[in-house]
C-alpha cells in the first residue's frame, strides 16, 4: 500500500514523519537553544548523516538552512 498509494517504502515513509516533527521542534520556540543534532535524535535518528540526508531529501534545504530561514 505504501509503495503504490504514496510512493514511498517503509524507510521514506517513517523518515517522511520523522522529518515533519523535526521541522516543528526547529520552528517551536521553546526549541530554538537546542542543537540540531538533539533534535535529530528526539526524533528518532541515530545518526546526523541520516538526519541531514532524509531532511534534504524531504525539504530540498538542510537543518540549519531552514532554521535560518524560518527564525
């Protein structure tokens, strides 16, 4: 169902959401002090390679790109 509805295999998909959350925590105000790579984790990534390649892939910036353009 997830390769024929949304395109996605179960990896991108749960990175898809994970992504998502990320991008809120970033944006939260109560979030800005802490560093990417502890929200990263929050999320459910375990490494920041993994964190800033799903992150792209989903948003076409990384990280601290949107921090930067969303603060």
């Amino acid at each position: 169902i997830l390769n024929e509805r949304l395109q996605l295999n179960f990896n991108n998909f749960v990175n898809k959401y994970r992504v998502e959350e990320a991008q809120k925590k970033i944006l939260d105000p109560k979030e800005k002090d802490f560093v990417i790579l502890k929200i990263a984790y929050d999320v459910g990534f375990n490494s920041k390679s993994a964190f800033n390649a799903a992150f792209k892939k989903f948003t076409q910036m990384s990280p601290s790109e949107f921090r930067k353009i969303n603060s």
